[in-house]
C-alpha cells in the first residue's frame, strides 16, 4: 500500500506540474502581449496626434483652414488612423471619418477635458459609433501659451483582441499536447523512481531493528543508487560514528565559543543551558548570568521566546525576524531554531542561532529602490527612442521633413538618456567618500561668480533676469572648487527651469554666524510644503510633469545634497507655491589667508 500511495502521488504531481506549467506561462504570455500591444498603440497614436498638431494649427486662427477636412480624410485613409480637431469648447473642425456638422459637442470627453487640463489625455472605451473597444488619444494646441483646442487620435482595439485569442488557443492546445505526453511519461517516471526507494526502505527497516548485513543493489546511474550506496555505507560505519559523536562533543563548546553568530541553547522548560559571547552581547547581558534561568526572563527578547518556544512545540526547525531598538539604527537579526532531541528523538529542548542581517537589509533596501528609480527613468527614453527609430525604419518612404522631425526628437531622447547617466555617474563621485577630491581654500564668491557667468546665455534666452549679490569682503571655505560650482550651478539651472519668462534669479554670497552661506532665491512657481522633504532623494520630482518636459533627470538636488555633506555643509530650503523658492547652502568658514 505505501508503494502504491507514493508512485500515484508522484504521478499526479508530474501532471499537474505540467499542466500548471502551461497554465502560468500563457497567462503570463496573455498578460504581456496584452499590455505591450496597447503601449504600441498608445506611442502610434501619440506620434500621430504630434503630426497632427503642427498640421492642425492653422484652423484655430481667425480665418480658419477651410482644407483641413479634406486633409484629414485623406490622411486617415492613409494611415488607418481617425484623426479630430477640436475647439476649446469643444466643437469639431475636422474630422477624418464623419463629418463635423453632423458630429456632437465633445467637451465633456473625457480625453479632450484632460488633453486641456493636464496636456494630455488617453482613455479606452467602447465606441457605439463604430461598435467596438477604442483607444483615444488627445494632445492640446495652444496659441500664445493658452490652449485654443486639441487634436485626438484614436484606434480600434480589435487586433490587440484577435492576438490575445489566438494566444488562448494556442495555450490550450499546448496544455492538451503537455497532458498527452505527460500521461504515459509521468507513469514510467514514477515506477523508476519508486522502485529503488522500496528496496531501500526494506533495507533502512532492517537497519532500524539492529540487522547491518542488509545490502541495496541497484543497477542505476544516477542519485538513487548514489543514495543507495550510502545507506550500505551507512550501516557499516554505524558504530563508528557513535564513536565519533563521542569525540565530536568534546570539540563542540570550542566550535559555539568561536562563532561569530550568536547561539542561545534551552531545555525543555526554557531555562538556558547555554548561551554564547556574542548572543549575550546582542541582548546586553552577561554570559555568565544566563545559564540556569528561563530565557524570557533574562534576555528580555519576545521575539526570539516565541521561535524557541515554536521549535520546542513543533519539534521542527522554525525561522523569526528579531528587532532590537538600537541607537542611530534597529539592529536587524534573523533567528533559526531548530528542536533539540536526545537518543531516543524525544524533544530535550531547543538551539538558536542569530545572525546579525541588519546591514545587509540596509544595503538591500538602498539597492532596491536605486534599481527600481533608475530603472524607470532609463526605461522612457529607451522606449521613446526605439519606438522612433522603429517608425524610421518601419516607413522607408516617410518624407524629408517628417524623418527630420523623428531624428531630431531621438537627438533630444538621446540627450536625456545621456543626461540621466551623466547625473548618476556625478551623484556616484559626491558619494564616494573614500575617493574624495582634497580640499583647497577656495572664496566662495569666486565660486558663485563661475556658476553665474555659466547660465548667463540660458538666463537670457528664457528671459530671465540673473544676478549676484555677494558680501565686498572675501568669504573663505575650504573645499573642492569643481565640485562646489557644479552644487551652485545645479541650483541656479533648477531655478531657471522653473521661473516664467519675466522673473528673476538671484545668487547670494555672505556669511552669517560664523557660516558661509551660498542662497539661490527665484520668483518661480514654488514648491509645496509636502515635497520640501524628499525632494533631495535620488530621483524625486515635485512636479513630474514640468521636470520629465523640460529633461531633468530628478538627481540634481541629490548631487547637490551629497557635495555640501562632503563638505561639512548643510543645505535648506525655503519655498511657497507661487512665490518662488530659496536654497541656501551652509559651509564651515576656512582660516582666512594673509
């Protein structure tokens, strides 16, 4: 009967691996295609609503674009692709399927309201015009920084359905194919694996009641007969390994008394037996006090109590986290307990084992989220330029000006990216603390002075009014003048990217109490007091939208931060939305020179 149980249990077990096999794999295949195909189709229409922006501007002008209709029509038989012009209030100019008079007010779309709110808007719905799932797509136009209207793509979804079922029929005729092989298969299998393990257990049974003449001869090559061999072996050094055991627990207090894991062992009611130097240390008390008394009583840890205890209860080994309140971090451990049994395998008491994990959570959690950001911010220029390049190379006959445009916008994509590593690469210097750049005296001002004359052009070009405001005396620090002109130039660009036309930026030098202090203050849009605490994290962005549009790369202000902590400086800010912001960067005042 046991052999019969354990060669149904592996014959079931390989079939509904395989089945399950089959299942997750077109589930994931399902799942991927489904979410790939409608990125494809959402950077098709985004492309498309671009074109159609710069053709569509002409008809938002006083004497209109009396063409535009008929372009449309054209190029949506051209390009498969319904394309709409819009009004701010949300009537119809052009239309590439049907024709504006007869079509209804599209204000209250849900795609146009966001194209106009927030400069964009893509939604899926069911189309009762056309009776199936659309995608739709809208881009605002806008005249004199005001948006007069938008242009919408949209397409239907009907491939992305038809390559999802065939993926599910596909899949079911895979899992079909698995059963039928796997019937026969998993039925030979099981036999050759139960087979020996029957020889095997009649032999280990013989064993257990004292008879070591027993032998398992097996005309296999693989782990079974490796095992087998074992057990021969097994029962003819039986009695020198109880021999050994003697020998071995001799040597055992030497081997605990060295480990660098702490090890608390207790009896059956809880009270230590024993307890090492480094598990003592990790509870703050001392070894010698510990042997006689019940764990709970002295070491005070709940946590590691209850893996003791649910080791001794369950007689099985039991894993627990440990958190201990420690001061500037929690320290971290992971506790294996395991039963502790004697000759006749009654539970005696238990052993744990501690292992000190705190700083590889630390490192595993700043790994983590470093991945995970820089991940994403690589993620959209790569997707970006490939889904351009692919259109290059997917239309050999796209006119000179198109192509242009195409090119152009990979230049920029390429830019970021480049923009995205070389910040990476600087906030991997500023961290950097064992290759740190040595220190000069340097005057702050001249520093401040370098960094002004830097966007000087770019002040000018985004008409923006930028000036210094330094003390007449020289402001001494010590540090590294690359490193602290490149801190103030990324404030000073910060703050040119988010001031309108019209404002002003102003750099500041002077000191105050015995502190040098560099201030870069703006009339720009502010930042609210939600996002004042985490914008010096790698990769935050106050706001999203503006940043990823005018290409930072969200490590600026974490460049910053790590420079002024490599100088013993600190780095503040004050802001409110709407009313500009000011970054002031402390520095410890160096000896003034003769």
């Amino acid at each position: 009967m046991r052999r019969t149980r354990i060669v149904w249990k592996l014959y079931a077990g390989i079939v509904l691996l395989t089945l399950l096999t089959a299942a997750i794999v077109g589930m994931l295949a399902h799942l991927t295609i489904a979410r790939e195909s409608r990125v494809e189709v959402e950077v098709t229409l985004a492309q498309h609503a671009c074109l159609l922006r710069d053709l569509a501007r002409p008809a938002f002008a006083d004497a209109g674009d009396p063409g535009l209709q008929a372009r449309l029509r054209q190029l949506g038989l051209e390009t498969g692709i319904r394309l709409t012009v819009i009004d701010a209030d949300g009537v119809v100019l052009a239309d590439s399927d049907e024709d504006p008079a007869r079509m209804e007010n599209h204000a209250n779309r849900p795609e146009v309201r966001d194209a106009l709110d927030s400069g964009r808007g893509t939604v899926s719905r069911y189309s009762r015009t056309l009776e199936q799932e659309m995608m739709y797509l809208a881009l605002p136009v806008s005249a004199d920084g005001d948006p007069v209207g938008c242009v919408r793509t949209s397409l239907p979804l009907s491939a992305v359905d038809a390559r999802l079922a065939l993926i599910r029929g596909t899949v079911s005729l895979g899992m079909l194919l698995a059963l039928l092989v796997a019937l026969p298969l998993g039925w030979w299998l099981a036999r050759r694996i139960t087979s020996p393990l029957t020889a095997m257990t009649r032999a280990a049974e013989a064993m257990a009641q004292g008879d070591y003449q027993q032998r398992v001869l097996l005309q296999t090559h693989d782990e079974l007969r490796t095992l087998a061999e074992t057990l021969n072996e097994m029962s003819a050094r039986l009695s020198e390994r109880m021999e050994a055991i003697t020998r071995e627990r001799s040597q055992l207090a030497a081997i605990l008394g060295s480990m660098v894991e702490g090890l608390v062992a207790v009896d059956a009611d809880e009270r230590i037996v024993h307890i090492n130097a480094v598990a003592a240390q990790l509870a703050g008390v001392p070894a010698e006090q510990c042997i006689g008394l019940r764990v709970w009583e002295v070491l005070r840890i709940p946590a590691l109590t209850e893996v003791l205890r649910a080791a001794l209860r369950q007689a099985d080994a039991v894993e627990g986290d440990i958190v201990l309140a420690r001061t500037p971090h929690d320290l971290v451990l992971t506790a294996f307990a395991a039963p502790w049994l004697d000759g006749s395998g009654a539970v005696v008491g238990a052993v744990a084992v501690l292992h000190n994990r705190t700083r590889i959570r630390q490192l595993e959690r700043t790994r983590q989220d470093f991945v995970a950001n820089a991940s994403h911010e690589l993620k959209s220029p790569v997707t970006a330029i490939r889904g351009l390049a692919e259109t290059i190379q997917d239309d050999p006959a796209m006119d000179v000006d198109t192509r242009s445009t195409f090119i152009s916008r990979i230049l920029d994509e390429t830019g970021r990216l480049a923009g995205i590593v070389g910040d990476m690469l600087a906030l991997a210097r500023a961290e950097r603390q064992d290759e740190a750049e040595e220190h000069v005296p340097l005057d702050l001002r001249e520093v401040a002075a370098a960094a002004l004359a830097t966007f000087e052009a770019k002040a000018a070009t985004n008409e923006i009014e930028l000036s210094g405001k330094t003390s007449e005396s020289p402001v001494p620090v010590s540090g590294s003048a690359e490193a602290l002109r490149e801190a103030v130039g990324n404030l000073i660009d910060n703050a040119l990217n988010y001031t309108p036309a019209g404002g002003s930026v102003t750099v500041s030098v002077g000191v105050q109490d015995d502190r040098a202090l560099v201030a870069v203050s703006d009339t720009g849009i502010g930042i609210a007091a939600e996002h004042q605490e985490r914008i010096f994290e790698r990769f935050y962005r106050a706001d999203k939208a503006r940043s990823r549009q005018l290409g930072g790369t969200g490590l600026g202000l974490a460049i910053v931060k790590h420079i002024v902590q490599a100088h013993q400086g600190e780095i503040a800010v004050a802001s409110r939305p709407g009313r500009g912001s000011t970054f002031t960067i402390s520095l410890p005042l160096a000896p003034r020179q003769a």
